[in-house]
C-alpha cells in the first residue's frame, strides 16, 4: 500500500511543531529564490490541515475569494499587513534577525 505525499503531509501538519519548521523552511526558501508560490503552497497546506480555507478567511477577516488567490499565485505580492494577518491566523507572528 502506498501512502500519497499530500496525505503524508497532511498527516505530519497535524504537528504543531512540523507546522511551524514547514513554514519556516519555505518562508527561508522565498526569500532566497523568490518563489513566492511555494510559501503560499505551504501556508494553504497548514490552514487546510486545521480548518477549511473559507473558515480560516472568515476568522482572518479575509475575503475567501482574496485568500484563495493569493495562496495559489494569483495574487503575486500581497501586502506585508495580509501575509502578517495570515500569520497571526495561524498563531504566528514575523520575526526579523540580523543576517
């Protein structure tokens, strides 16, 4: 029997502590190359493993429609108020440290 990776990663987010090194590996990902679309791959894939997307926009104070396009890329540079408003959602806050 083989176990899909979207199951697997499902499974693993249920973590609070995987949650939280998920999402800061591919927040240190973005901001080396970029990508801008895993982040928010990784950010839908923690809300989806705790709630569903329009509950989380409803809680966040998101219009869903405006969330579900910025986490698959539609929406290419969000504000740094929603990215935080998604964050905090999530009990996250950003964190800035010399290099």
């Amino acid at each position: 029997m083989t176990i899909r990776f979207d199951d697997y990663l499902n499974k693993e987010l249920q973590n609070p502590e995987f949650q939280q090194e998920w999402l800061r590996q591919t927040i240190l990902e973005y901001t080396k190359d970029g990508d801008y679309v895993e982040f928010f791959r990784a950010l839908e894939q923690v809300i989806k493993a705790r709630t569903t997307v329009s509950k989380f926009a409803q809680q966040v104070g998101i219009n869903r429609v405006q969330l579900v396009d910025i986490l698959h890329g539609r929406t290419k540079t969000p504000s740094l108020l929603t990215i935080a408003k998604i964050l905090s959602g999530l009990g996250y806050t950003i964190d800035l440290k010399s290099a």
